[in-house]
C-alpha cells in the first residue's frame, strides 16, 4: 500500500456512496477553532455533496446556545436529519428529546454528550480517553524513569474531549511516579490561546523546570511551540511535545525537530455517519450507538515530511 492510499483509507478516506434520494441534513458545526475543525466541515460539505445531500450548514461561532437554536430551526424546517458536533457536553436533553418527539434523527460527529442513549441515533467519535491515554503512556516510555515536570494544555472546558483527553492521559502516566502535572489550563483548544497560556506556564515555572507539554490538540501545542520558540528554548528537545489530531501542521512540526509526537483524529467523521444515516433512512437498519473512529500514534520514526505534504495535499 502507498503512503498516499494509506492515509486516504485511515485519515480522509472517503466511504462508498450509497444511493438514496435526496436528504435534506442539518449540520450544527462548533466553530473554526482548530485546524482539524476546518477540516471536518471541509470533508462533511465534500462527502454530503458527493452523495447528492442537501446539507444545511450552521457555524455555531463556539457557542451552545447558537448550537441549540440552529438544532430548533433545522427542526423547524422538517430536515431529515440532524448532524452535531456538541461543544459541551450537558445541556442537550431538552433539544434533543423535541428532534425526537419530530422523528428526525440526531448523530453526534467526534464529541459525545451526557444525554440518554435513546436521545440520539449514534455517535461518531473517536475513543477520547484512548487518546489521552496513548499520549500519557508514550511520554512515560520516552522519559524512562528521567523526572519530568509536565504542563497540560486542555481543551475547551466542558467539551467532552477535554475531560477524556485529561482522564485518559493521568491514566497513562499513572504509576510513574517520576511524571508530575504542575501546571493545567484551558487553551480553548485554539492555537492564540496556546501559545498565551504557555506564555503563562514558562513564566510562572521557568521554561529550565518544564520538562514536556501535553496539548489536547495540535492546534495549540503549535501555539506553544511559538512560546517556547520566544523564551529562548528548543520545543521537542528542551521541552519535550505530545498532542492530539496528527493536523499537517504537527507532522511539519515534527518532520522540524520541534514536536515529538501527535495522535491522529479522522476529520472524516462525516463518511460512517451518513453511511449510517442513509442505511437507517433506507431500510431501518439501526447502527451500533457508537461508531469509533480509529487513533494511531505518529512519531519522529514516522515520515512526517511526506505525511504532511499528502495531507496538505488532500485539502486539510
Ligand atoms: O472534538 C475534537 C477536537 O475539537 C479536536 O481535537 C480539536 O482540534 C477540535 O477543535
């Protein structure tokens, strides 16, 4: 297999088209925030237009009550179904039993919510604790008993990845006695936030005393690259890098020596969600509540320099 065929069957690979007559779908999109952001509408308007969807786009600007007045709307307007991508994750019962009581079927795209099972068709999303395990375990590995002072970076508060990613990663690096958190802060999971908040940990710890950097996305962990940059100090030498979503920026960022590794998130969440709806729509099939998406780890042994220019490639 090509590296090219690679990446397209696990990052952005679109999933077979299936025929159907024209659905009409909501899409409640959080924002812009992260570069992974952009491109999961990117894909979602790409594959909805592929299949002949109607896909009505809102851009909620990171806020839950513009999320739950465009879910009122598309409910208003008799859509088909509803794609969302929850910022938070309380708060949707009451919107989400009133899609019900319409018969429109809701799937959550990469977060999930706290809300009854039934509320909901299925959730695409990737296993969120997975990934902050993943990163908590190989920064135990890389540092091999060595102390390391380490500061996080946590996503928006309330977002369902920031509390997985969090738990996930204590879990990996439980047992390790010589890794410490002495600094977590929300850096909203955008790059301007990461780099101010990194601003903060170097200036209140002294960049000589941190030794690695846990980002719940690439997004900020490359605004913190900047920071570190400015204090006078390497990023992914002095202080050591791990982030979420394997974005083009963090393999470039790796392929320079300035990060050390990145967990890939698909923004293709869009493809096995319509494949879901569509069967559902057509002939009742009822999917599994939860459609994982798959989290590979990419570090320096990767070629990140061929990675990023296919991804580049593909639009991210
Ligand atoms: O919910 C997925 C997270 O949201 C991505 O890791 C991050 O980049 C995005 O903003």
């Amino acid at each position: 297999m090509t590296l090219k065929s690679a990446l397209l069957a696990s990052a952005i690979a679109l999933t077979p088209m299936a025929a159907m007559a024209e659905l009409t779908i909501g899409f409640s999109q959080i924002g812009s925030e992260s570069g992974w952001r952009a491109a999961e509408t990117t894909v979602t308007k790409q594959e909805s237009e592929r299949r002949g969807i109607n896909l009505k786009f809102a851009d909620a600007q990171q806020k839950q009550e513009n999320q739950i007045k465009a879910l009122r709307t598309f409910i208003a307007q008799g859509v088909d179904a509803i794609l969302i991508a929850p910022v938070v994750a309380t708060g949707w019962d009451e919107v989400l039993e009133e899609a019900k009581d319409s018969d429109i079927p809701v799937i959550l795209l990469d977060r999930t919510v706290d809300a009854p099972d039934e509320l909901y068709l299925t959730a695409v999303t990737s296993d969120l604790v997975h990934e902050g395990k993943v990163a908590g375990e190989w920064l135990a590995t890389e540092m091999a008993g060595d102390d390391c002072r380490i500061v996080e970076l946590q996503g928006t508060t309330g977002s369902s990845p920031a509390i997985d990613r969090k738990n996930g990663f204590e879990q990996g690096i439980a047992g390790h006695d010589n890794l410490e958190i002495v600094r977590s802060q929300t850096g909203d999971f955008t790059r301007s936030l990461g780099k101010t908040v990194m601003e903060s940990f170097l200036k209140a710890e002294g960049g000589e005393n941190i030794c690695a950097l846990y980002a719940h996305n690439d997004d900020m962990a490359v605004g913190a690259i900047q920071a570190i940059k400015e204090a006078g100090l390497a990023p992914g030498v002095d202080i050591k890098i791990v982030a979420i979503d394997a974005v083009p920026d963090a393999h470039l960022a790796i392929a320079n020596g300035e990060m050390n590794a990145t967990i890939e998130l698909t923004p293709n969440m869009a493809g096995p969600a319509l494949d879901a709806l569509e069967a559902y729509l057509a002939n009742g099939a009822v999917p599994p509540k939860w459609i994982q998406t798959e989290s590979k780890l990419f570090t320096t042994a990767d070629d990140n320099a061929a990675i990023y220019e296919v991804k580049k490639g593909l639009g991210y």
